[in-house]
C-alpha cells in the first residue's frame, strides 16, 4: 500500500502543481480532505480554500514547478520533501509583481484512505517566499561579539 500511496502523492504534485489540473483535486483527494500549513496562518482548510489558494499561487507563480527531493512511505503516510522554483510575475497577496525569480522548500505529509488522500500538513518557507519577492526585508542575524 505505501508504494501505490507514494504514486498517488507525486501524481498530486505532478497534476495539480506542475500542470496546474485543479480538476485533479477531486480525482485524487477526499470530498472531506482536509489541509493544514497550506496558507500563512496555520489553519484547517478543506477542498474549495485550498483550490482558491492553488489557484491564487499558481496565477502570482504561473511558472511555478515543483520538484521532489525525498520520498518517504509508510502505511497510511506518505512524506515528500520538495523545492518550488518560480518567477513572481503577478499578483501575490497584496504585493504587485516583482518578476524575482524565487526558490522555496518545504516539506508535505500526506495521510491516504482507499486510495484518495484524507488530509494534508505543509511547512514551507512561507517567510523566505515574502523575503525574496521583496515584501519583508530580510533578517540576517548580527554575530555574537566578544565582550
């Protein structure tokens, strides 16, 4: 099961990242699914917010490709660490397009059910996104000096 689990969750991010099928969604996610990490504020959101925030990032992104680093599956689970390389070429929350190219990572655990995915957690670098399209600026930490 956690191989078929794990072709289901790349299929997931081949299908409604990388060729931005939102129709996908309902082919390979529970009516009832539910998302965690997905937006700024980590709240729950289910099927329709989170195709409103696919949506909405894809059109701020809308050369935004993932690719997947690891593969992790076991049981019910399935983990995936991944990179999002894209161009911020249209609007992005309140920011208007800056045309940066922007390099984010993050890290998704996928909890699967007779073959459809039930729910989802994200950690993403949501902060360094905001830092590298010009919205924040960036922290860089002082060294510790000697006394």
């Amino acid at each position: 099961m956690s191989h078929e689990n794990a072709k289901i969750a790349h299929r997931w991010f081949e299908e409604v990242w990388n060729k931005k099928r939102l129709d996908a969604i309902d082919e390979m996610a529970d009516p009832k699914a539910v998302g965690h990490g997905q937006q700024f504020h980590d709240g729950l959101i289910n099927l329709e917010e989170f195709r409103a925030f696919a949506s909405h990032l894809q059109s701020a992104f809308p050369d935004l490709k993932v690719t997947i680093d690891d593969t992790i599956a076991e049981g019910d689970r399935v983990v995936l660490r991944w990179q999002l390389h894209m161009t911020h070429s249209g609007q992005f929350l309140r920011y208007p397009p800056t045309n940066k190219k922007v390099n984010v990572s993050g890290i998704t655990i996928l909890r699967m059910a007779n073959g459809k995915i039930v729910a989802g957690w994200d950690k993403w670098d949501q902060l360094g996104l905001l830092e590298q399209i010009g919205a924040v600026p960036v922290q860089v930490p002082k060294p510790n000096q000697a006394a």
